[in-house]
C-alpha cells in the first residue's frame, strides 16, 4: 500500500523507503534491505509530496530526514538502474547498435525492444517506424523506447553516441525492458518517448503500435 495515497498496487508499481544508519531517507530499489521499510507509488509525483508532507517519520516511526531533493536523486538512480541493465544485455550479446544492423534484427529477430535516442533526428525516428510497420502492420508486439540521448546510450554500450539499438529476446534484454519501464512510470513520459507496452507484476502486456509512437 502506498504510504502517501493509501492505495493497494501491485509491487511492480511501487517503490520501498528505508531508513539509511545516519537516518537519512533512501530507496531500496531491490526491496532487499533490512529493517522497517514503506512503499510510495512509483512516480515522481508522489515521492516530492512524500517529502513535503514528512510521510517517511510516520510510515518508519523514527526520526527521519528526507532530502529535499529525494524525487530527483530517484530519477537518477532508476535511470543508472536501466542503462546499467541495458550494457549488461550488451555485454551478454543481447543488444545490435547502428541504423542498418537494428533495421536487420527488426526484419529477422526475436526482439524485446528497439530503442531510439531521445534527440534522434525525425528521418531516423520515421524510417525506423516504417521498418517496424512492414515487419508488424499496425500493432507490434514489443516497446519503442526513447528515454535516452545517444550520449547515455552510447556510455551505456561502451561506444560513440548510439541512436538506434536493438534488445534482443533474452533475460538479460527483459531485464533491461522492465528497468525502462519503471522509469517510464516513475517520470511520466509520454507515449511519444516510450511506445506499445503496458505493465503488470512480473510481466509485460502487448497493447497496440502506431506511428505516433
């Protein structure tokens, strides 16, 4: 239940607090840490609020500090969090970089998701959808993501800037997809940024592709 609206989520939609040993407040990303812990809705919204209503003291029942800027530190953390997975799905050979090699694996390959840079230029945005629409039609069964610049893409792949990516099938490549949705979630980004999937516990659900992405 999320300390701040009181709502039953399920835990993929929710983030849990603990209390570091100095007492200040932090994320437990994995849900791992020990010790007393509540749960906020997962989204930027509701983690600034937290801290301005002093939610944390309550909910963890001792003396807490709450950086002001904890909603923002967050951000960071879950977008580490999915670059870090995505470098590991290159490592294990799970993710092609470059517009012809992606353009190919979306023609041929069992895919978890494509991914194009945030400030990608629109003829590559265009063409890539369009390669996406000849393999699908009107409806493709996997995420358009488009929540990084090609400098975090290409840090992320150990390469110069990357606009265009694909994340093969893999668990390693899911791992990745969970992670950007999260993020997804936590920072509200519209469907032109990341396009075709829905989220449930442990599990993603194929909703419709189109164009506008």
């Amino acid at each position: 239940m999320c300390a701040l609206t009181r709502e039953v989520r399920p835990e993929a939609e929710l983030i849990r607090f603990v209390a570091a040993p100095d007492g200040t407040v932090v994320p437990d990303l994995k849900a791992r840490l020990p010790g007393r812990g509540i749960w906020l809705s997962a989204d930027r919204a509701t983690v600034g609020e937290a801290v301005r209503k002093n939610v944390f003291r309550r909910g963890l029942k001792q003396e807490v500090r709450a950086p002001g800027d904890l909603a923002d530190r967050l951000a960071e953390r879950l977008k580490e969090t999915a670059l870090g997975r995505l470098g590991l799905a290159r490592k294990a050979g799970a993710v092609v970089a470059g517009f012809a090699k992606t353009e190919a694996a979306v023609a041929r390959q069992e895919l978890a998701a494509v991914l194009i840079a945030a400030d990608a230029a629109e003829d590559g945005v265009r063409k890539m959808r369009q390669a996406l629409k000849r393999r699908f039609g009107d409806s493709a069964p996997l995420p358009l993501i488009r929540l990084f610049d090609a400098a975090e893409l290409g840090l992320a792949m150990g390469r110069p800037d990357v606009i265009h990516a694909a994340v093969l099938q893999s668990p390693a490549g899911r791992s990745f997809v969970e992670a950007a949705i999260r993020l997804r979630r936590y920072d509200g980004a519209g469907e032109d940024r990341i396009a075709g999937i829905a989220a449930k516990p442990r599990e993603l659900v194929d909703e419709r592709y189109d164009e506008q992405g």
